[in-house]
C-alpha cells in the first residue's frame, strides 16, 4: 500500500494548508487503499476524513465515521487512536 501512505501524507500537507477538499480526496484515497490491503492505517485516514467533516460542520457524518473508528479501535486494542477518537467525538457533539 504505498500509494495510500504516499496519499495520506499527501493529505496531512493539504490538511494544514487548509485545503480540505484535495485533503478529503487524498485520505479517501490512503483509506481504499488501506481497506484493500487490511492495513490499520485504514482507521487513521477515517480519522482524518472525520475531522474534516467536522470542519465543515457535518457533524453527523463526523460522528458516524467516528462510531466506526471508535468500534474497531476497541476491538483491536489501539488504544492511542482510540482516545483520539473519542476526543474528536467529544469536539463533534450536538446534543
């Protein structure tokens, strides 16, 4: 999978330049590549895909990715990235 690293770095400089649309398209990138090859890095490009729906304000398409994320990080033992996951679930609440 090493178009899907070189898409999610790509996606982390787009990111911080705020360039969220080439971002999203470049993590959606690294995710079906990670998908394909059953790489965990798949959960950190949703990650990723998430804070940008947050970002935009699509609270509930943030959430449901998160849910995810937050569900598989469980079940695998990250518990790094399950945090993570939780804090950015915490930021995209609406009650």
């Amino acid at each position: 999978p090493v178009a899907a690293h070189l898409a999610f770095v790509q996606g982390l400089k787009q990111y911080s330049a705020n360039d969220l649309g080439g971002a999203r398209r470049s993590f959606l990138v690294a995710l079906e590549g990670f998908t394909k090859a059953a790489a965990p890095y798949g959960l950190c490009a949703a990650m990723q895909v998430a804070s940008i729906d947050w970002r935009e304000g699509r609270l509930a398409e943030a959430q449901a990715t998160l849910a995810m994320v937050e569900r598989d990080t469980r079940a695998r033992g990250y518990t790094t990235l399950l945090a993570r996951a939780l804090s950015q679930r915490g930021l995209a609440y609406q009650p």
